[in-house]
C-alpha cells in the first residue's frame, strides 16, 4: 500500500506542474493584451487631437458677398392680356334695312369707309319733304320782297303828293280844302304802315326759310345714318346683319343688335391686374418685361395708364401698357407674361436677401471685419426684390456679408470668406 501512495504522489506532480505553466503563460498573454489596447487608445486619441488642431486652425468657410451699389426695384409677375385700344359696336342711327353691307369678318377697314348702306324709303321722303318746304320758303320770301318794294313805291308817292299839298297851303292859304289835305296825309301815313307790313311779311319769311332748312339739314343727317362708316383704323371682329336684313335705331331705349364690330388692333393695351400689395408704387414710364409664348416675342414696354382704384372683388388695380402692333402679328386675347418693376431705386445700396436675419423687432446681417472676423450687424432696409435688397442703414459700399445658412456662424467667430455664388433669375418677385 505505501507504495502505491508513493507512485501516485509521483504522478500528481508533473500535472500540477503543467497547470501552473499553463496558468502563468495566460497572465503573460493577458498582460500583452492589455498594453497593447492602452497603446492604441493611446495614438488613437492623439491623432483626434491633432486633427482637431488642425480644424481648429484652418478655420470654417463662409460664403461672402459685397455691399454694392446697383437699380434694385420691386418686381411683379403676372400674367397680362392684349385688348383692342379701341373697340366699338356700330349700331344704326335709324331703322332700315341693310341694302348692302361690304365687309365681313376680319377685313381691315379705313377711317371713313362705308361699310354697309341702308335703305329707308320714309327717311327719303322726308328728306324731299323738306327740300320742298325750303323752296316754298324761298318763294315766299321773293313774293315778301316784291311786297316790300310795291308798297315802298306806293309810300313815296303818296309821301310826296301829301308833301306838296301841305307846302302850297302854307304858300297859299284856303287855296286847298283842309278835307283833302287830311286825306293826302292819311293816305302817306297808310302807305307807311304798309311798308313796315311788308317788311314784316319778309323778315317772317326769312324766318320760315331758316326752319325748312334747319328741318332739311335734320333729315338729310338722318339720312347720312344709312351709311355706316368705320370710325378708325382696323379690323372688323363681329359681322351681326346680313344684305335685307331689318335693323332698329340704336339708341338707348332698344336693344337692337349692332351691324359690326370694329377694333383698332395697329396698337394695342396690356392689361395686367397689379395687387394691392404693390398698387401704389406704380408709376407712369415704369418698365415692363413682356413675353408672348404665343408668338415668341420678347419686348420692353411702359407703364401707359393705371386706373388709381382698387377693383373691389379682386383687389387689385388695372395697369396698361401700350403696345404698338403694325404688323397685326399679335392679337386681340392674347395673353403675355409680364414683369412689371415699380419703386424703382438707381444706384441703391443693397445686399443679397440671403443675407438677411429677420426677427419680430429688428433685422440683423452678419459682417465680416478686416480679420475675417464675424460681427452681427442691425441694418434698415427699403426696397426689396427677390434676390436683393436696399440698405438704407446700417452698412457702408464695400463691406462684406455672409450670405447663407446663417445659422452656423457665432459673433466673434474667424472665418475663412469666399465669394457667393448666386443662381440667376430673370424674373423677380414682389416683396413687400
């Protein structure tokens, strides 16, 4: 038995042995290990600090634009449409029937062409009516005037018989009866009367004559009426009556259709509704971009007329453009898109919109001092368009500002600047 002992304690000690290596080459492993993680953090965290040191001495890039001087305005875009400058309804003045009409739609027509012609037989019979009362008054007046001179002949002679009596009864008293120089008297002083009648008689005809004229004048201006005209230059749009068709007098108190429609297409209006927003800016001569998709045309214009007044449904005023149209190319309908600049301001300060920091109280930019440094800034502004606005405070030509994400940029913070790029734009919008 102690033998056994003997070799089994003999065979115990070669496998704590092995344990005890095994548990001393894991603690080395271990320890390498660990060092080895320590040595990574290590370099890990002085290449995050370098490269922080590096950032921090490059410094961050912002985009920077000049304060400069330039026109700025507020601008509107806005659909317009061509109308006629002049467009009439030709009504007849009396009623007839169309005996010819000459135009159709479409055809151009000169000021004073005759259109169309009516016929109107009780209109021609007036109007010889009254010819025949002015000849009947000239008649009269050539039998008033003969009156006048038989009745002037018969004054001088009885004038002068009623003379001669009374002068030879003053030279010879009682040689003539007083009867019969009552009579020679009587008879001179009738004589008289019946001049003055006379000459009455004629001045009644001369009058009468002035009415059968004024009556024959009315009638044959009347008649004038049968003949429709164009009152201007341009185009026939309407055609309402054909040849025997009746047509009523238009006036006010019927609702008789017209016989054509006439509008002056050689110069048109552009009408376009202006907002109230920008209503009372505009002026007379402000410039307009027009663009006419239907044509392609591409053209300047000014602001001709606006009505001062605010339409009540839409709210907004009518301006109109004048747009000279020789070639008939455009047309009557048609619509433009215009680009109305109003409030218009030459050689204004101004800054990009971009640039502006906008709160309840105060509007604020941030500028950039000789060393690159950021300092924010309170300005005034005035006129703004989409992409730019006037300074009317607050900033001198030539400084620089940071135009975009404002955000991410402190005041006393150094930046490193580089000129902003913008997108350009044609049209501009309103901005109050």
């Amino acid at each position: 038995m102690p033998m056994a002992a003997d070799e089994i304690s003999e065979d115990v000690k070669p496998a704590t042995s092995r344990r005890r290596k095994i548990a001393i080459a894991v603690g080395v492993l271990l320890c390498l290990l660990i060092a080895g993680l320590v040595v990574v953090r290590v370099r890990a965290g002085g290449s995050s600090s370098r490269a922080a040191a590096d950032a921090g001495s490059a410094g961050i890039y912002a985009a920077v634009a000049p304060v400069q001087r330039q026109t700025i305005a507020n601008s509107l875009s806005i659909a317009g449409q061509f109308i006629p400058y002049q467009n009439v309804d030709l009504h007849a003045k009396v009623a007839g029937y169309i005996k010819h009409i000459y135009v159709d739609i479409g055809d151009r027509v000169h000021t004073g062409e005759v259109l169309a012609v009516l016929e109107v037989p009780e209109l021609v019979a007036q109007v010889d009516e009254a010819k025949a009362a002015v000849h009947h008054a000239e008649e009269e007046i050539q039998r008033a005037q003969s009156e006048v001179q038989r009745a002037e002949a018969d004054n001088v002679a009885l004038h002068a018989n009623a003379v001669r009596l009374v002068s030879t009864a003053k030279a010879q008293p009682g040689l003539i009866a007083q009867q019969e120089l009552d009579d020679a008297t009587a008879k001179d002083r009738a004589s008289q009367a019946r001049v003055d009648a006379a000459k009455s008689s004629l001045a009644a005809a001369r009058q009468q004559l002035a009415v059968a004229q004024a009556t024959l004048q009315h009638y044959t201006a009347l008649y004038s009426y049968a003949n429709i005209v164009a009152p201007y230059e341009g185009v026939v749009t309407w055609r309402y009556a054909d040849t025997g068709a009746l047509v009523q007098a238009g006036t006010s108190n019927t609702s008789g259709l017209p016989v054509v429609t006439v509008a002056q297409s050689d110069l048109l209006r552009l009408r376009i509704p202006v907002p109230e927003s920008l209503a009372a800016k505009v002026r007379i001569g402000d410039t307009a971009d027009v663009k006419v998709q239907a044509t392609g045309e591409h053209f300047t214009g000014k602001v001709a007329r606006f009505t001062s007044a605010l339409d009540p449904a839409t709210r907004t005023m009518q301006v109109e453009i004048d747009v000279p149209n020789p070639t008939y190319r455009l047309q009557p309908g048609m619509y433009a898109n215009v680009t109305l600049l109003a409030n218009s301001r030459s050689d204004a300060l101004t800054i990009p919109v971009t640039s502006i920091l906008r709160s309840e109280n105060k509007t604020q930019v941030l500028v950039l001092d000789a060393n690159d440094r950021v300092q924010v800034r309170e300005v005034k502004l005035g006129v703004e368009s989409s992409n730019r606005a006037e300074v009317l405070s607050g900033l001198n030509e030539g400084e620089r500002v940071i135009a975009g994400n404002l955000g991410a940029y402190q005041a006393g913070e150094v930046v490193k600047p580089r000129p902003a790029i913008f997108a350009t734009t044609q049209n501009d919008g309103a901005t109050e």
